[in-house]
C-alpha cells in the first residue's frame, strides 16, 4: 500500500508561491520570462483596468493601509514591484517627499507606464534581488507582487537586509477567501465582469490572459499562514496580517533593533 505523501503543515515556509501554471507557461524556470513579457506588453492597460475594476485596491486603500503597516512623513522608501506606481503615488504623499522614494520592477514597460512622482527613483530588479545597499530604507512596500515572486525566502531575507533596524514594512496581496461561498463569488467576478471590462476598455489583447492569468494566481497562492511564517523565519518581528473585506491582505512588521543580517 502507497502512503499519501504529508501535505503541508500550516506553518511550512514558502518558497516558491504557487506550483507552475502550465497553461500560461511550461516550468518554473519559464515563470519569469513570462511575466516580464506579460507585464511590459499589458503595462499600457494596467491603471485603467485596475480603476474600472474598483477592486478595493484603489488610491484610498492602497494609502490607509500604507498608513496602517506605519508608513509616516519624511521616511525613505522602497517599492518593490513598483509596476506603474499605484502604491508609490500614495506613498509619495505621506512622506511628503518623492525624492525619498526608490521604485524595483523587473518590467521596464510597467515603470515606463506609470505617471510617477517627479523626483522618483527607479531600479529594474527583483524583490529575490533588491538592488539597495544594506540598511537603507525606513519602510519596504510591495503591493501585488507577492504572487510573482520566485522564491518568498530569499525575498523576505532581502527586505530584512535592506530595511533598517526598526524600518517597517508593508505586503498587499488578495487573499482566497475562507469560505467556498466567498471564493466562488470572487472567482465568478474575475473570470466574467474582469475579462469584459478589458475587452471593452483594454488597448492591448494580451490584458484579458494577463487579468486571468491573476485569478489564477490568487486560487493557486500559499496560504497567509505560511507567508506570515516565511516572513518571521526571514527575522522580521511583530509581523501581522490586516484583512479588509476577507480579501485584502495587509502582512506587516518590522526589523528589530537588534537584528544581524541574515
Ligand atoms: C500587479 S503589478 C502591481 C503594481 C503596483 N505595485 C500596484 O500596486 O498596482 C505586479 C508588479 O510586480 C512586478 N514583478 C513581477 N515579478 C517580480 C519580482 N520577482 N519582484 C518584484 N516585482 C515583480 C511586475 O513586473 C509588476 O509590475
């Protein structure tokens, strides 16, 4: 008799988010490439869907929960997965200072896309690879890039080195709900209201697999409890999760003061 093989404990840590999605790309290894090329190809449509879809993750939410994870004036900032600048805009007005934002994105399309602060900072590069010196930043934000990420490890270990003691930082992502009922209702409305608001407003075609391809990525992702715990075994400390509506995800915490590099 074959034994079933365990599945994951709760607080496994996570490497790589979600298993590959074949239908979009082959392996792993492909991930990245295919996400550059999605991104690049789509970033002229990025804003305008994401304001059409009204999905909570608009400016106002994306600035209280910047607020919330304690983003304040004059702190120096990283925006990892900076895309089009949605969550540095924000960010930019509560510290009150553009100039004190650096912006990292693989996607030189998504960066170029944007209408950012003047005085911004940008970077082409990873959160598994953040291009800044040790100890640099106040406050690391990344939203919706969590499920992009090849190796949540490596990354979470990277905002640790990067952020100085003390500095905080702030993950958005959309999260399944719990219930069966919650996702079926997310689900539906991503893979039918999404897809004919980009068939109606998007310029480029690739937008509806790329406004898919997220759907699949939220359905596929770890669970937050394995993020959260990834994020702790990274040497982060008071590190939470916020929900708005059962669906946003807000993970939040801090360097301590007495950390050593890892
Ligand atoms: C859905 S967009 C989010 C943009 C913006 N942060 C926002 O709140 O709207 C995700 C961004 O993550 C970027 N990305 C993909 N892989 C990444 C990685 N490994 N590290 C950092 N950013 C990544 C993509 O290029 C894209 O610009």
């Amino acid at each position: 008799m074959t034994s079933k093989p365990p599945s994951p404990s709760s607080d496994e840590l996570v490497r790589v988010p979600h298993a590959p999605l074949t239908a979009y790309y082959a392996k792993e290894e492909d991930r990245s490439e295919f996400l550059r090329e999605i991104f690049d190809k789509t970033a002229i449509d990025y804003d305008r869907i994401e304001k059409a879809m009204a999905f909570g993750s608009g400016s106002w939410y994306r600035r209280e929960a910047l607020v919330r994870a304690g983003l304040t004036k004059g702190m120096t900032v990283a925006d990892v997965g900076i895309g089009t600048g949605l969550v540095a805009r924000q960010a930019s007005i509560i510290i009150g200072d553009a100039t004190l934002i650096t912006g990292i994105d693989p996607s030189a399309g998504m960066m170029n896309a944007g209408h950012l602060p003047a005085g911004i900072s940008l970077l082409n590069g990873k959160a598994e690879s953040i291009p800044l010196p040790d100890e640099s930043v106040d406050f690391i934000s990344m939203g919706y890039a969590l499920r992009h990420i090849s190796d949540l490890s490596v990354a979470f270990k990277e905002f640790t080195r990067v952020l100085k003691p003390g500095g905080r930082f702030c993950i958005l992502e959309i999260t399944k709900p719990q219930t069966p009922l919650g996702t079926w209702i997310l689900k539906t409305y991503m893979r039918t209201v999404v897809p004919i608001i980009a068939w109606a407003i998007a310029k480029e075609p690739a937008t509806r697999t790329m406004w898919r391809y997220y759907w699949d990525t939220i359905e596929a992702c770890a669970p937050p409890s394995r993020v959260l715990a990834t994020l702790r075994a990274a040497g982060l400390v008071e590190v939470k999760r916020h929900v708005e509506l059962g669906i946003f995800s807000e993970y939040q915490g801090l360097k301590p003061f007495n950390a050593s590099n890892m």
